[in-house]
C-alpha cells in the first residue's frame, strides 16, 4: 500500500500542517482524526488498513491530515468565541486550500468525507457547510452538536459549524445528491448523535443510511468493520 507523507504551512492558519496520503488512484477520500488526534492516527488504529483491498485496487486514494482541535473546540485554555473562530479558520483551510488541491491532486471534481467519533462532526460539518464539494459522507460513531463546546456561548462562528443547526434551513441543491451513511452501534454512547441527525435528514428529504449495528460499542474495532463496508457501497 503506497503511503505519501507530506508536510506544508497554512497561510489561512499561519501554522504547519501534516498529512498522510494512501493509495495511487481512485475516489478521494479525507478521513479526519478524532479529537485532538492527528494525521497518523487512522493508520496507526488500523481504519487505514481495513481499507487497504479498496486502496491496493485503485478504487479509492485516502488523504489523512491534522486537526486543530487543540486550538479550537478542546482549547479550554481560550474563550469560546476564539475556540469558535479558530475553527472557522480551520474550515476555511479546508475550503481555500486542503479541497482543491485534493481535488486536482486527484482529478475528482467531488471528495468523500469521512471520520470516527469527532472525525465524524468534521466530516459532517465540512460536508453540510460545502455540499457542491462532497460526493460521500460516512460518519462512525459520531456526535454533531458542537454546543456542548462553548460552555453556553452562541455566535454565527458556533451556529454555522453546528450541523443540527444550520443544516435544517439549508438549500443547497447539492445537498440532496450525496450519499450518506450515519453509522453508530447499540451500545455507543453517541447512538442518540446520529439518531437525530437522521431526523433532520428525514425531515428534509435528504435520502441517506442510519446504520446501528447490534453489537459493538463507540471504539475502534466497530468502526473498522464499518468502513471497508460503506466503501463498498459507494
């Protein structure tokens, strides 16, 4: 399995960024860390290699990069309102820089998204705020209202990057032509997270999977079984 490691400084962050890059062609697909965690953990948890049939084939070129969420939504040594604000950059990045370079890098005018546990909010945050880039959308495990982050404080930085509130208003046209897979386990704690995501979901017409396996709880073996399957669904 190629793995290309790759290194660059934002100038929208004003900070170094690292990502791991796996596989040589086919459908890109960003998978982002869960909290606090960086461009090597999906690889070093497995997630990468449960994919690899996929990679090997040619079916699918995964992109790795860090979050920030140390300076953002985890930074408790900050106000809420720069936690927010450091996080729009952070969207921003992606927008402006990581997405069309992914994009060109690979020759697919959409990517796939997708995350465990708060890898899934950036998944979903990125794909319900930029649905004209995103084809796919595969969460597991994860939790959406980043509200529980701010400690009581509200701004359009804390509204626009909290899918169950903006997302119910939005119309994007593209937002109806993505495939989308919410999946959680019985026993994970953020079951109820995806439960009402797919409320809205349901509620606006967005056609998509609610996928709660029987067994399994919010951890990294539930998780590898679900990706190389949602893989094969795309």
């Amino acid at each position: 399995m190629k793995e290309t490691y790759f290194k660059w400084h934002s100038p929208t962050l004003n900070i170094d960024l690292k990502a791991l890059v796996f596989g040589h062609a086919g459908l890109p697909v960003v998978v982002f860390p869960t909290s606090m965690g960086k461009h090597n953990e999906n690889r070093d948890f497995k997630l990468i290699e449960s994919a690899q049939w996929y990679i090997n084939n040619g079916f699918i070129k995964i992109y790795c990069p860090d979050s920030i969420d140390e300076l953002s939504w985890y930074n408790s040594n900050v106000s809420p309102e720069i936690r927010a604000f450091n996080h729009n950059l952070f969207d921003q990045m992606l927008h402006q820089e990581l997405v069309p370079e992914i994009k060109q890098d690979s020759g697919f005018g959409k990517i796939a998204l997708a995350g465990c546990s708060f890898g899934g909010y950036h998944a979903a945050n990125y794909a319900f705020k930029h649905p004209e880039d995103v084809s796919h959308l595969f969460t597991m495990g994860a939790a959406f209202d980043i509200r529980k982050r701010v400690d009581g404080y509200y701004d359009d930085n804390v509204f626009y990057n909290n899918p169950i509130d903006f997302l119910p208003n939005a119309k994007h046209p593209d937002l109806w032509k993505m495939k989308i897979i919410l999946g959680t386990a019985e026993g994970d704690f953020c079951k109820e997270a995806s439960i009402h995501l797919s409320e809205i979901l349901t509620s606006k017409g967005i056609e998509h999977w609610l996928d709660i396996r029987s067994a399994g709880g919010h951890d990294w073996p539930v998780w590898r079984e679900m990706f190389p399957h949602y893989l094969s669904l795309r």
